[in-house]
C-alpha cells in the first residue's frame, strides 16, 4: 500500500487529535507537531504505541524542517479564553505558522491544508454565510488577534499558491465539539456540559436567542480529508460546518435534558464582538467534497457528555 507521510500541526488539539487517529487507521505515517500551548498529552497517549505515529514538541513559530507528503496546519489556540490570554502570540502563531509551514510545503512540493475559521467572517451581516462573503471583521477588538490572524493565514496561503505554485486548500471550521475538547476552554459546548456535570449554574452570555450551528468532530475530519484529496485545481475556501442553527437555550435545555442536571440558568452580558449568528451555507462542501454533516446535535452531545462525565471523575 501506499504510505504517505502526513505532519498535523497542532496535532495534540481537539481536531488535531482525532486527525491524526483517523489518518493512522489509513494507514498513513502520522508526525504530530505541537508546543502543549492548548493541546494535551493525554489527546493522544493512546497513539504513542503505533510505529507509524510520531509526536514532536515544537511551535510552528520557528521553522521546522522535515521530509513529508502532506501538511494539515491546525496550529494555533482556537477558543477565545485562550486565543485572548496572550494576543501577540496567537497572531503570531497563524501569521509565521503558516508562512513557516507554507515554505515547507514550497520546498517539498508538499500538499498542505490551511484549517481556517467561520471567525474570518466576523459579526456577519449575511445570512448563512458563503464562503464569498468577505465578512464585517473588527480590526482592533479583542478578538481580533484570532480573526485577523486567520484572514492573514488565508492571504498567505493564496498568495503563496499564486506565487509559488503550492499545492493549497483551505477550510473554514464552523463551531466544532466533541471528545477531547479541553474542559476549560470557554467554549459553549464544553461550558454548558461541564457546568450541568458539576450541577452549578448554566453561564448564558446575552439573552440566549444568539445562534450557534454544531458540528461533531467525526464530520469535521472527514472533510477535512476529503478537501486535501481534492484536485489541486480546487483550493477552497470551502465551508464545514453543520447548518443546523440552534440557540444558545436550546442548547443548555438540550444538555440539561441529555445530563439530568438540576443547574439553573443564569444570564450575563454579551462579550464585545460576539457574533449574533453564525451558520454555515455548505452547497460547496456538498459539491466538491460531496459531504454534509451525518451527526445530529442530540447523538453527539451524547457522546461528548459521555467524555467529560468520565473526565470530570
């Protein structure tokens, strides 16, 4: 069979682990790069036995050389506590991860996929978005260390694919959860299953009616792979996500129902630049990569629950 080299940067991470799992049972040679910034062993300790699986600790800030065939570039703190605890590094992070990463790939005539972000699209005024819309992005907010950083990635990567003739694609992630989410990330979905868990109050920022559209992470790497095995003629962007849109009471009754949680709800204000609503238009995803989301909400809660119940003991 034909083994192919892949590097997943930002390997240890919620998406990057379940890629690399999913890239050996192809049987694939996986090098899994990360610095721990977000990441975390225990992602994928259960992957260090496998010959063909390599984890290296390393920040895609400084170059990095190595001989591979492919290159997924997830690198960088995807949550906004995190994102937002140290600014300058999480621009710097997408901005020099991806030229790094990308004179990689100029060098090894490698194939290399740019995980990018609905963020880019900012506090959209167009509804769902298309990944021709150019997005309502605030250049000087807090979050925009994060949003600006993946906009620049995405200039990087065409310009590169112009200019050098790299083989790119790219990706934007809407709201994705599931096992091996970091319990303290801030993100909702973790939030609300880790509050309902431990029985305290359910945190609601705004009124609740701000919407979100969730995806199972299964359904995230499958298109992922399915894009990087696209013909180079396409590069993307191309939209994954689930456009099934719920809000956030939806979501916090959904989990208090899946936990048998008693929390109460509680209602604080709604953080600068947040996103009124966010849901993917996939017709390109469904066109190029014949690909839709398969899990619903409810099946994927479960099993996500299910991760943090075991974590959380």
């Amino acid at each position: 069979m034909n083994r192919k080299k892949i590097l997943v940067t930002g390997g240890a991470g919620f998406i990057g682990s379940h890629l690399c799992e999913r890239l050996l049972k192809e049987g694939n040679e996986v090098l899994c790069l990360d610095n721990y910034f977000t990441g975390s062993k225990e992602n994928i300790i259960h992957l260090l036995d496998n010959p063909y699986f390599e984890l290296i600790r390393h920040d895609v800030v400084h170059p990095f050389h190595v001989d591979v065939d492919e290159i997924y570039n997830l690198a960088c703190p995807a949550s906004p506590v995190h994102y937002q605890y140290n600014a300058i590094k999480t621009i710097k992070t997408s901005v020099m991860g991806a030229i790094n990463m990308l004179g990689l790939a100029k060098r090894l005539k490698a194939k290399i996929l740019q995980a990018s972000t609905s963020e880019v699209y900012g506090d959209p005024n167009v509804h769902p978005q298309p990944e021709s819309y150019w997005g309502n992005v605030n250049p000087i907010g807090i979050r925009s260390c994060y949003d600006e950083g993946k906009r620049c990635a995405e200039t990087l990567f065409m310009d590169y694919h112009r200019q050098n003739g790299v083989r790119v694609k790219i990706v934007r992630i809407f709201n994705t959860y599931g096992p091996n989410m970091n319990p303290h990330d801030g993100r909702v979905v973790s939030n609300f299953i880790v509050q309902a868990l431990k029985g305290e109050d359910i945190t609601i920022y705004g009124d609740g009616t701000q919407t979100r559209s969730f995806q199972y992470v299964d359904d995230m790497v499958e298109a992922m792979i399915r894009m990087m095995a696209t013909d180079d003629s396409f590069v993307g962007p191309v939209n994954t996500g689930n456009p099934g849109e719920f809000t956030m009471l939806e979501l916090a009754n959904l989990v208090l129902e899946l936990t048998g949680s008693k929390s109460k709800l509680i209602f604080k204000s709604l953080p600068s630049d947040d996103p009124k609503q966010r849901k993917p238009d996939i017709s390109l995803a469904k066109e190029k990569l014949n690909w839709e989301p398969k899990i619903e909400l409810r099946e994927g809660l479960i099993k996500t629950i299910d991760y943090f119940d075991k974590k959380l003991k």
